[in-house]
C-alpha cells in the first residue's frame, strides 16, 4: 500500500515538532537536531519536516512503497508522465536506507518515488535536483517543431541525450 509523502523546510524543528504533533494529534516517529517525521494513517501521509533545505515551506513530495513490485510500479508511471526521470538508486537520505527516483511537474515542483529498506544514524547527502527542476517543458520528440527537446543539465537523467548528442529545433515545413 503506497503512502503520499510531504517534505518541508522550516527553521526550527523544536516550534515546528510541536505545532505539527499538535496538528496530527500524534508524536513524530524520527526526531534529529535537523529532521523530523510523522507516519500518520489517517490520512496516510509520511511527513517529514528539515532545517536542511534551500527555502522554507513544501521542498518536495513523493509517493513512498512497501514493495519493490510497487516501486516498479511507480517507476513505471514516471516514465509515463512524459518527464525527465533522475534514477538515485540506493541511497542514504533523511536517516534512512532507500531506493528512489526523482520527478518534476511542469511547475518545477519534485517527487520522489521510494522505497524505505531501514534506518540511518546519518542524515545522509543532498541530491542536486536542478536538472529536472529547470526541465520546463515535457521531453520533446527530435523532430518537434517548437523549441529543443533537451538541456545540457538533463545529460544525467534517465532517457536523456547527453549533451553532446542534445538535439535541435526543426524548421517547420
């Protein structure tokens, strides 16, 4: 059964905790000097909040597995959505052990599709979502007539020419 997730940047975890369990009517499960997080059942959301990020507010949203058919399920739905998909793979993040992608919507706005394999001691690093943030439009065909299909920044993701071999606009006929 899959869970929506919710990252949010704050500046201090300790007002943030207690307005949040509050909010929830529950503690959080995780709680760091920089992180915090709840796994609520009603509604089913893994929401987790953090000190680390760029800005305040939403940073991201994801859709955490139990499974790894549902991981692949969703991986699957990614590479539907007509979006530049950045495959992490296994990974440290957020004091656990997870498998996850990484996707934009149009606005720019991340999600994660991830699995959860077990817990870290370390917060773990900070992925570079640019690429996929700066893709402002959906991928484009080589012969689309408007704009170029590709970026330079988008040589890493998954699906993408690298930018060397990054295509151009056609003329219109």
């Amino acid at each position: 059964m899959k869970r929506l997730h919710v990252h949010v940047g704050v500046e201090s975890i300790d007002a943030s905790v207690q307005f949040y369990s509050a909010l929830f009517a529950a503690e959080p499960v995780v709680v760091k000097d920089d992180y915090a997080k709840w796994m609520l059942e009603d509604p089913r959301v893994n929401f987790a909040i953090s000190t680390r990020g760029s800005q305040l507010g939403t940073d991201h949203f994801g859709i955490q597995v139990e499974s790894q058919d549902e991981l692949q399920e969703v991986y699957g739905r990614l590479r539907q959505a007509g979006r530049p998909v950045l495959e992490e793979g296994e990974t440290t993040c957020c004091y656990a052990q997870s498998e996850k992608a990484w996707i934009a919507d149009p606005q720019g706005v991340p999600w994660e599709a991830f699995l959860t394999m077990g817990a870290s001691t370390i917060y773990g690093g900070d992925l570079d979502l640019a690429s996929i943030r700066t893709a402002a439009s959906p991928i484009r065909s080589p012969t689309a007539k408007e704009g170029a299909c590709c970026t330079p920044e988008l040589s890493k993701v998954v699906g993408q020419a690298s930018s060397s071999a990054c295509c151009t606009p056609t003329q219109a006929a």
